[in-house]
C-alpha cells in the first residue's frame, strides 16, 4: 500500500434484525456494512489517469469484504445479499468513487465464491457525515424480488474534503417479512447473475 493511499480508519456496523413490525423471526437476518476511510491522492486537481488507484485499493477492498465477513459470522455461504458504495469528500470528483467498482466488489464476490450477480452501487460526493445509501440485491440473481434491500452507511467525521469513504455491504437473509411475490430464492434456474 503506497503512502497516497493511508487509510485513517476502518468502521464495522452489524444489526440483528428480529422483525420489522411482524411476528419475530425464527433467526435473526445480520445485515451489516464496512467501511474504510482513505486520503484521495487526487483530492483538489483533475488526474486524467486513476488506474493504478484500482489496482493499488485490491488489498484493501479484500481487507474490508473479510472483515464485514467476521461481523456476520464468518461462513461465506449464510452471505445472501450484497452491495457496494463510495462518499467522496467535497475536493474529489464522482469517478474517484467508482474506484472501488474492482476493488470492492470484484474482492467481495471472489470471497464469497458463487456470486453470479453484479454487485449494486451508490457513489455520490457529499460533506462530512453524509449518508450513503448501499444497495442491496441477491448475490447469485439480482431478480430476486425478497432481498431488494438497502442499509445506510454514515460516519460522522468522514469523509474529509482529501478523504474517500469506501464502504461494502452484505446480508444473511432477505428482508424480515419480504411478500410482495417476484422470483424467490428457491427459484433460481438460470443461474446467470440475473434469474
């Protein structure tokens, strides 16, 4: 990891959720999000070339995806879900946030192992203690209805104006009492990503 890319600090968010208004679930759904927060090293100046930005962030974005991982309890395969977002702080531009495209979510998928679908994205500029809303959608088919979902990522210090906030998403279940019909879980047969 090059100085440029010195990471300030990494945040771990976890919630059980028992129930959403309806009767509480046999187990609990772990949705959970990680982030990390980095210097931009083009924070205040247009850089027409950023790829070796992508390339440098693949062992942190391995380092968040695992982490995330332990904070839901390890075992790759209770992951249902998944998403993947970027803050850029006030002197970056939007493409600094679509950085983590490869690193994030390319890493996420590799440790999940089967995960067929692309991984949802949010990516805006924002102040410190900007909201981030990462998407949510089935790992092995982004048409499952049941696990369209979305958890909000804010810290409250972060990003500064020079400071990207990159942050992963994951859930171990669909949303508590999903009934709104649409392709289930048990139904996948395409098994391409989509259906």
């Amino acid at each position: 990891m090059t100085q440029d890319l010195a990471i300030r600090k990494t945040i771990l968010h976890v919630e059980e959720v028992h129930h959403d208004g309806g009767p509480p679930r046999d187990k609990p759904v772990l949705k959970g999000w990680c982030a990390v927060i980095l210097a931009n090293p083009f924070a205040g100046r247009y850089e027409p070339e950023l790829m070796w930005m992508m390339e440098a962030m693949k062992p942190i974005g391995l380092m968040v995806a695992e982490r995330l991982l332990a904070g839901l309890g390890g075992d790759p395969d209770a992951v249902e879900a998944y998403g993947k977002g970027g803050l850029v702080g006030s002197a970056g531009e939007l493409e600094h946030g679509a950085l983590w495209h490869v690193a994030g979510g390319y890493a996420m998928r590799g440790l999940l192992g089967k995960a067929l679908a692309i991984v949802p994205s949010m990516t805006k500029v924002g102040p410190m203690g900007a909201v981030l809303d990462l998407p949510i959608h089935h790992r092995n088919a982004a048409y499952v209805r049941s696990h369209f979902d979305g958890i909000t990522c804010v810290v409250p210090d972060a990003p500064r104006p020079d400071e990207i906030l990159f942050a992963l998403a994951m859930t171990t279940g669909p949303r508590p009492h999903a009934r709104v019909g649409g392709l289930t879980q048990d139904a996948i047969a395409q098994w391409d990503g989509q259906r």
